[in-house]
C-alpha cells in the first residue's frame, strides 16, 4: 500500500512537471525525460565524480561535527536546569536566525574552501541537535540520573551510560531534521565559497543559465535528498515504535 | 529572572571580548571590525537613508510570502487534514521537504517570472508553506473527538466546524508552524537575493560582501539579525499571552 502511494506521489509530481514544461517552455526548464537522460549521461561522465566527491566528503565532515557538538551541547544544558534556563532560548534564536547572512563572516573566517563548506553546514545543523538533545536529556526519566548519582558515576560516564541510550529516538529526530539543514548549508557554502563541488557546479549553472545543468543537478539533489529522509523516517519511526511502544 | 539576566551579562560580555580582541589586533581589521564601529556605521546607514528602500524591499517580499504561506498553509492544512489517503500519499514528501534545495528552483522561476519581486517571494513562500501545512495538520490531529462530536450535534458544516471548533483549538500548533514561517520567509527572500538580485538587503550584503566593504557589510548583518530576532520576540511574547489567557 505505501508502495502504491509512494507510486501515485511520483506520478503526479512527474506529470506536474510536465504541465509546466509545456507551459512555461524549453528556455525555463527541462522536460523530465530530457533531465533525467542528462543526470544520467552526468553520473556516467568521469568529470562529475571530483565534485561528487568533494560534496560527499564536506557533507560527512559537517554532519559529524553537528551531531557530536549538537549533543555535546544539548547534554551539558539538559542535565543542568540553571544552565537549559540560560542557554534554551538562545539556542531557540540561534535556530531561527537567517544563517544564510552569515556566510560572508564564515568565508573571512575560513577562507575559501573546504573549512568554510564544513562550517556553514555545520552551523546550520547543530542547532535542531542540541534542541532535540536538550529536551531528551531534560524528559528522561529523574530516577535514571538519581540512580547514576548514587553510584557516583562521573557526568561523562553519566551521559555516555545513561543518557544517551535513553535519549537515542529523540536525538535521531534531531539528526534527521540536522541532516537535511546541514545538507542544504553545505550546498550553499558550496555555491558562494568554493570552486568544486555540486553546490558550485549549482551557481556556475545559474551564471551560465545551463538549464539542462540546473534541471539534472536539482532533480540528483532531490532523488537523493529523499530517499535518505525517507530512509532516516523509516529508522526513527521504528526507534520510537521500540522505545515507547506506541507507533 | 536571574536566567534572563545571566543571559544578558554572557551576551554582553561576548560583544567585550570581540570588541577587546578586536582593537587588540588579535582580530583582523580585515576580518571584523570591532562592535562599537558596527553599531556606529549602522547609525550611520540608517541616518543617511540611501539603504531604506533595500530594507523596504527586504521586508515586503518577507512579509508577503510570510503571509501567503500562513493563509495557503492553513487552508492546505485543513483540506489535507479532511482527506485521509490524500494525506497518507502526501506524508513522506511533508516529510523529505525540508532536505530540497529550495534555492535550486531560483533559476527556474527568475526564466519564468524575470528577475523582479516575485521569484524571491515565491521562494520565501515555498520555504514557509509546508512548515505551516505539517503544524496545522499537527493541530488538527489533537482535536478531541468530543469537540467534533458536540459541533456534528449542532449540526455545524465543515467550514463552520473548521472556523468556529477545531482551527480555533489548533491555534498554538499553528502558531508554531508561524514562527518557523517567519523564519523561513527570512531566510528564502535574503538567500534569494545573496545569489541574484538586483536591490534588497541581501544583495547589498552581497554587494559589499564581494567590495571588503566591512563597514557596510556588518552593520547590514547585523541590521538584519536584530530584524529576525525582534520579530521573533514578539511572537514568542504574543504566542505566551495567549497560551496564558487560555490557561484561565
């Protein structure tokens, strides 16, 4: 049935782009047989894979420094109320500032090239981790952590032994929503800040108006995109269905 | 209370320190310029003048497609929440939205609209939309069923049982796909304007960005941070006064 329908979703996006297509014409798009035979023809060219490569490497880079610091973060203020007190809601502003403003302070920072990359999709995930990680830490269960103090376990140990497993469905929330973020920041550090990369190949397609470049990288992105969110949804939904039981 | 003022002291002692490490030389000049100047050449924007018609921009294109996404969000929210397998069908993509490059579409609408208001609108519109469509929907969800039930027994339509009973009940779930409206509105006009555009705040952020114009650039960064910021305050303030008269 979730087969059927995930079937039904991509048919109706198809035949959405091709109504457009027909509408709005070959100088503004790509028709979805046309975009799909480039990205192919483009994952077959060797020339694509450096850029592949160069994204894949600064995505991982990013990624991890999002989720280590997010829950390094996120733990040190739920296990502290005075500190979540202080530090949520700037955490919560943090979050919802435009980011994308940031970029010319991140490129004087780093410089142009894989740092940069790494930092701007770094600061765009970090923030939903540690919220998520915040608020696990501060719903787990009180008896867990007056256990952990009894037998003087140090707070390292503490949140490696007891938080962490206990706080593991919640957190994977916050990854999911961090991995998108941190996706959408390394492409964009991508765009203004580096001469490799998909992010640039991206720009230097805007700049040239190569519509057919556009069409395919934005329809690779996307196929990627998701299908590891989907993936991602699968894992958390079941983590959540083993936790609490609930589905 | 003490919270807040903590917060306060560790902010303002952040802003020292980049002020200190910055006249020490530690910082570049060429990197950052220290804080007091920041706030001295923002004075002197906003006083000159020559920048008010980038912020007036700016802030249209955000509240249009801020307020366009809130409408459509909450009328696409409800009509979904009413179609169960329209739903279900629609729940993963909900789901993946937020990880497309909604910036990878500019091009295709500046070909298709020009290079004026309405691609950078249109981003702003598409990037808030779903996170009111899947808060609303959220809302919905929690509707008790006794309330459904007394507005059948009173015979209400849909439509009266969407304005008068279950949006009303939903309103704090929706207000929090708001503020993610907001956000996101922010982030889609400036991001659309940092990589094309011809006037607004993220093109002179851009525009000074790509002269070592440290003495615009900051200013408008930071002209642009206490916007977002502000904004949010005063829907978090508004959003706590009503979750406190409802508490009554």
């Amino acid at each position: 049935m979730r087969t059927l329908r995930a079937a039904i979703l991509i048919a109706c996006v198809l035949a959405a782009w091709q109504a457009l297509f027909a509408f709005a014409g070959a100088s503004a798009l790509t028709s979805p047989r046309d975009t799909i035979a480039y990205a192919a023809e483009l994952l077959s060219s060797p020339g694509f894979y450096p850029h592949l490569i160069e994204t894949a490497q600064a995505f991982a880079v990013a990624l991890a420094i999002a989720i280590s610091c997010g829950i390094l973060i996120g733990f040190t203020l739920g296990l502290y109320r005075f500190a979540a007190d202080v530090g949520e809601p700037v955490l919560v502003a943090l979050y919802s500032i435009p980011k994308i403003t940031l970029y010319p302070i991140v490129l004087l920072a780093f410089g142009i090239g894989m740092p940069a990359k790494i930092a701007f999709g770094a600061i765009h995930g970090i923030m939903p981790i540690a919220i998520f990680a915040l608020g696990a830490a501060r719903n787990l269960n009180p008896v867990y952590l007056k256990a952990a103090r009894v037998m003087r376990l140090p707070p390292s140990r503490i949140a490696a032994r007891v938080l962490l497993p206990a706080a593991i469905p919640e957190i994977f929330t916050g990854i999911r929503i961090g991995f998108s973020l941190t996706l959408i920041g390394t492409l964009l550090g991508e765009m203004f800040a580096s001469q490799r990369g998909i992010g640039h190949l991206l720009i230097q397609a805007i700049g040239l108006h190569n519509v057919r470049m556009i069409m395919a990288l934005t329809l690779l992105l996307v196929v990627v995109a998701v299908t590891a969110s989907a993936l991602l949804l699968a894992v958390d939904r079941r983590l959540r269905r083993h936790m609490f039981g609930a589905p | 209370m003490t919270a807040g003022r903590l917060r306060f002291a560790l902010a303002l002692a952040l802003v020292l320190l980049l002020e200190a490490l910055s006249r020490f030389g530690v910082i570049d000049r060429f990197a950052m310029i220290p804080p007091s100047e920041i706030l001295w050449h923002l004075g002197k924007i906003l006083s000159g003048g020559e920048m008010w018609p980038a912020i007036g921009k700016t802030l249209t294109n955000v509240a249009m497609a801020c307020i366009a996404a809130i409408i459509v969000g909450v009328i696409l929210g409800t009509l979904i929440h009413g179609w169960r397998s329209l739903r279900e069908t629609l729940d993963p993509l909900f789901a993946a939205y937020y990880a497309i490059p909604v910036y990878a579409f500019y091009p295709l609408f500046i070909v298709i609209f020009g290079l004026g208001d309405v691609p950078q609108v249109l981003i702003g519109f598409m990037l808030a939309l779903v996170a009111v469509i899947v808060n609303t929907l959220n809302g919905l969800d929690r509707v008790p069923r006794v309330l459904i039930k007394t507005a059948r027994i009173q015979r209400l339509g849909p439509l009266a049982t969407a304005l008068k009973i279950t949006l009303p009940y939903a309103v704090p779930y929706i207000f929090t796909g708001v503020k993610l409206a907001v956000a996101y509105s922010f982030i889609g006009v400036i991001g659309a304007e940092l990589i094309m555009s011809r006037t607004g705040l993220g093109y002179e952020i851009g525009f000074a960005y790509n002269n070592f114009d440290n003495a615009v650039m900051y200013p408008l960064i930071v002209l642009v941070l206490a916007i977002a910021a502000t904004v949010n305050t005063m829907f978090f303030l508004w959003e706590k006064k009503m979750l406190a008269r409802r508490r009554k």
